[in-house]
C-alpha cells in the first residue's frame, strides 16, 4: 500500500534537481510550460543538440510524453522496479498515453437465455452458455465497433450447448484487434456460427480459433467477408471441426482485399466424419497472402474440400499443404482457379493424399510454380494446369517510356517519377494517414530502465499484460526482431523510443545542421491534387537523408535509417479545381533503387526494374525526413 504525501513546491523543485539522470536545466522563457514536463526537457535537449535557429518542429514536440512533472517523477521511481510498474500498468498507460491491452472483465457466464449483445466491448465470455439447453440465438452486432485494441475471450463458449451464434459486424474498423475463440461450440449438437463482415477494415487483426467446433455434430459454420480490407495480421485456426461429424464450414470471401495477412490451418479437420469445407473468393485481390493447412483433414472419412477462386488476382502469396488429407477415406477435394495470382506465388504440397482411399483431387485452371512431394498421383487430375512461368494477367499500358501494369496492389500515387514534380502537374494522392494507434514517446529516462531485447521479451509480456498468444506480445516480439535485424547493405539504422535518441541517431548521421521535416497535413488524400511551387532540399542536388518511420509497440517506436543517395523536394499541393493550396508537402526520391527487389511495389506501379529508374514517394502523416540544412 502506498501513501500519497504532498510536498510543497520548493521542496519537489529540490527533489527533481538532485536527479542527475534528469538533466534538468531550467528554461527562463514560458516555450517549455513547466520546464520538468517531458516536453520541456525535449525543447531544451532540441536546443542544445541542433546548431540552427529554424523553427522546432512541433511534430517531433507534440509526440514527447504528456506526463505531468509528479507523474514523471512517480513513473520513474516505479519503472525501477518492474514488479511495481506492473501493478499500475493501465495507469501508467493511460498517462503516458500507451497502447496496452485491457484486462478483461469478470466471465459472464451467469447470463442466459436469447442475449443480443450490442456496441459491446472487453468482455469475458468464458464458459458462456455451456450445456445451455434448448435452441435460442446469441447475437453480437456491432461488437467492439471502432475500438483501437479490443480484446475479448470466448474460451470454451457454448461448449455442449444446440444454439446458434451470429457476430455480425464483429470489431469492425479496428486498429489492433486481438480475439480468442478456444474450444468454442466443442462437442455440440447442432447449433450454428456465422461470422459475417468479421473484423472488416481492421489495422493488424489477430484471432485465434483454436479446437473450434470439435466433436460437434452438424450444425454449419459460415465465415463471410471475413477479415475483409485488413492489414498484415494472423488468423489460426488449430483443431478446428476435429472428430466432428458432418459440421460443414464455408469461408465466402475471406480475407479478400487484404495486405500481408496469413491464416494456419492446424489439425483442421481431422478425423471428421463427411465434413464439407469451401473456401470461395479465400484471399482474393490480396497483396502476399499466406496460408498454411497443416495436417488437414487427416484421417476423416469422406471429407470434401473445394476452392474456387482461391487467392485469385492476387499479388504473389503463399500457400502450404503439408499432410492435406493424408490417410482420409474416399473424399474429394477440388482447386478450381486456385492460385491465379498475378505476380507467381508458391504453392507447396507435402505428403497431401498419402495412404488416403480412394481419394479425387481435381485441380482445375491452377497456377504456377508448384511443388508436389509424396503426392497420390493416380488419383489426382490436372486440367488446364499451369506450372511454368507466370504470365501477366492485366493488360499494359505505356507510362513514363516504360511498361506499366494495372495498378491493382499499390495506392495510385504511393510511388511516382521525379519529372511528376513540377509545377502544375496533376497527379493522384493515396491515402497517407497515419494508420498507426496513437502513441506518445516515453520519457528517455523511462525507456532507457525498460527491458528492449528479444532476449527479455518475458519480461516484457510481463510488464504488459500479454499472454504468449496474444496480439500485444506478437507485437513486442516483431517490433523487436525488426529492430535488431542486421542492416542491408550501405544502411545505417537504428530503432529509437524517445525523441531525444531519434535527435541523436540523426545528428550521428548528419551532423548538427539538420532540418527535420513531414507532409503538413492529410489532405488530398486519396483524391488527384495539383503540385504548385517545389523546392528541391539542398539545391536539388542528390544528398543523404534520415528518414524515420513509426512501428507497432506499445510505446511510440520509430525505425529509422540513412538513406543514402537521395533528393529531398518541398511541394505545395493544391486543389486541381480551385488552385488553392491545401497542403506543403515533402516527397523522397531515391536514386539508386539497384539493391530494392523485382517484385517491390514501385516497380509494379511504374513498371521497369531495379536500378533503371528513381523512385519517389511522399512523406506520410507522422512519419518523417531529416537532413542537412539548406
């Protein structure tokens, strides 16, 4: 138990001076508002660090830690001592205006009967409605609608239990979505699931289906739209309908329109009894979508697998079927126009139908660059089947003296030629909000005494609150495996959680004459704007640059890294109707683009190969560019 004991103000400025960890150095003017803020020791450090008298950049100032001087000085006691931060964690995040996960609230399992559950949110449903007799409908709408880190638990939910289960716009337009469904509808009869626009437009989803409808008996699981328009993220679906017996699935355009977004197929399936799986439209239009069935349909009897239009029109991907169907009796399974993808994906089967009965497989219209290990070959057929060399499926056009595909995987406008800057050019804008949680930087001395290793990711889950499967401590261990890959070649990085260590990591590179600057503001997105006037940064000339970019953690992260031959424009964007100006913007251009991969999205959009052309892209909304002073 801690007693609050308020100290008067003479005395805490005595306190705060004998912290030399602090630096504190007292700022006669009233810029820095209470000069023990976080925020006031970011404008001294600024002023200290930076040699130029130009305007502070008050982007980099807005992000410093809101904590007030008695927050600031009761956290840093606390962060000392790891055990004690923990128990004030949400506190602490609030303040410091973190993204943590919610501790989830009491199990409502007492409630019963036809429950509709709407705008709801963070909710414990563990052993909700298990062995609830009779048939009824739960529904949830419009749960968790718009939240930036929902977290919700349906372990063993419904388990024994006839009654049917609708979430219908479930965690829509969500940042961080994070759900767990373990163990749901197990050993039931009867009883339905449908998930229908299921996480729709959500930043990074991750959800979990683990031993789903095992053991039921019929009763039809429907996932539509499900996952639609998401960015990167994960679905698992562990044991799902394992020893089930005649519960069907269908996925109706799953995760269609998404970007880099991956689902596991574990144990799905297995040992079923004539379960009926489709997957139609399953990750169409997608950018690298990648999917794993793992030791599905092992074993069942009769099980029929069909994927109509899988991953069609997507941009590469990847998909593994190792053990699909192995030692299954009789079945079928049916690909048809399986992998029309338009940059070549892989496709990777292992063992898929060994020691199965009787088994037809039909692949139909399917793609190209496969392999085929162990594979039953008697028992398959392959018509109009494609193994050679990918063919563009899009018509080109002329753009720039180059070919140019149509722009279906990259934004019109993320990346351009450098002629586009000039005066007067029309040209379209994509979408540069930031898309990220907002965060603010924790105070130096604060980040400094946490643990920023994978080497101490226990720790880390700890402090945070995050189960091992959890979204947030997926989060921590990608940011942190990010941070501390080796650079590529000629690259200088360095991941930086405080705005002082991003002051120094830019000086480093570029000494102590540096501008830091952002597109001012997010309008023309996704719209065609008209450049007015342009400055070339540094005369034009081609220059070094920092440029930092924001990653997923808890605490505002930034990756930043040199960038090494490059010219740096500033551009006024104005409306192409009413000429007014409507935005400053700031836009790279890189002019070695010889060590950026084939299949990188600039080439995409603007045709040719590495090292032929420049690339430039605008400087999105919180991110940012350093150099040399003009």
């Amino acid at each position: 138990m801690h007693t609050k004991i308020l100290l008067p103000s003479c005395i805490l400025l005595v306190l705060l001076f004998s912290l030399p960890s602090f630096n504190v150095v007292v700022a006669g003017d009233g810029e820095s508002g209470n000069p023990f803020t976080p925020k006031g020791y970011l404008i001294r450090y600024w002023k200290k660090q930076i040699s130029n008298d130009l305007p502070k950049p008050w982007f980099l100032l807005n992000k410093a830690s809101p904590l007030n001087a008695a927050q600031f000085v009761t956290y840093t006691k606390l962060v000392a001592d790891q055990n004690a931060l923990t128990t004030q964690l949400h506190s602490f995040c609030s303040s410091a205006n973190l993204m943590c996960a919610p501790d989830l609230s009491p199990s409502l399992e007492k409630h019963s009967g036809d429950i509709h559950f709407a705008t709801y949110g963070e909710k414990n449903f563990t052993n909700y409605g298990t062995n609830e007799p009779g048939v009824g409908v739960n529904s949830f709408k419009n749960y968790s609608d718009g939240e930036n880190l929902p977290v919700n638990s349906f372990r063993r939910y419904g388990r024994g239990s006839p009654r049917d289960n609708l979430f219908v716009t479930y965690s829509p337009d969500g940042n961080v979505i994070d759900q767990s469904f373990n163990t749901y509808s197990t050993s039931t009869a009867g009883g339905s699931g449908q998930f229908t626009n299921y996480a729709a437009n959500v930043n990074v989803p991750n959800l979990h289906f683990t031993s789903y409808s095992d053991q039921g008996t019929g009763g039809e699981q429907k996932f539509t739209t499900y996952s639609q328009q998401a960015n990167a993220g994960d679905q698992y679906f562990k044991s799902y309908g394992k020893n089930g017996n005649g519960a069907d699935s269908k996925f109706i355009s799953y995760g269609n329109d998404t970007n880099v977004v991956g689902s596991t197929f574990t144990n799905y399936g297995q040992t079923a009894n004539g379960e009926n799986q489709k997957f139609t439209s399953y990750g169409f239009n997608g950018n690298v979508p990648e999917n794993h069935f793992k030791n599905y349909g092992v074993g069942g009897n009769g099980p029929s697998e069909t994927f109509t239009s899988y991953r069609d029109q997507s941009n590469v991907g990847d998909d593994t079927f190792t053990t699909y169907v192995k030692d299954a009796n009789g079945g079928a399974a049916n690909f048809t126009n399986y992998g029309q993808s338009f940059n070549e994906g892989t496709d990777v089967f292992t063992t898929y139908g060994k020691g199965a009965n009787d088994p037809h497989i039909n692949f139909k219209t399917y793609g190209v660059n496969n392999t085929f290990k162990d594979y039953v070959k008697d028992t398959a057929t392959f018509s109009n089947y494609h193994n050679k060399t990918s063919q563009v499926l899009q018509s080109l056009t002329e753009v720039n003296g180059g070919k140019k595909v149509n722009n279906r995987w990259v934004e019109p406008g993320k990346f351009f030629r450098e002629k586009m800057l000039k005066s007067g050019t029309i040209m379209p804008m994509p979408d540069i909000k930031d898309k990220m949680p907002k965060r603010s930087f924790l105070p130096r001395v604060i980040a400094a005494k946490l643990p920023f290793s994978t080497s101490k990711i226990a720790e880390l889950k700890k402090i945070f609150h995050a189960a091992d499967d959890s979204q947030v401590a997926k989060m921590i261990g990608d940011a942190l495996s990010e941070c501390e890959r080796a650079p590529s070649a000629g690259e200088t990085k360095r991941c930086v959680n405080s705005a002082e260590d991003m002051i120094d990591f830019a000086t480093s590179v570029l000494g102590r004459n540096v501008v830091v600057r952002t597109t001012e503001n997010t309008k023309g997105s996704n719209g065609n704007i008209m450049i007015g006037s342009v400055k070339g940064i540094n005369g034009g000339k081609v220059t070094k640059s920092v440029s930092c970019h924001q990653t997923l953690y808890p605490s505002l992260l930034y990756y930043c890294h040199s960038v090494p031959k490059v010219r740096v424009y500033q551009a006024d964007i104005l409306d192409p109707n009413s000429k007014a100006k409507i935005n400053h913007g700031v836009a790279i251009c890189h002019v070695d683009t010889s060590s950026w991969g084939p299949t990188h999205g600039a080439f995409i959009a603007l045709g040719s190969g590495p090292g032929k052309i420049e690339v430039c892209h605008w400087i999105f909304e919180n991110d940012m560019t350093w150099a040399i002073a003009d």
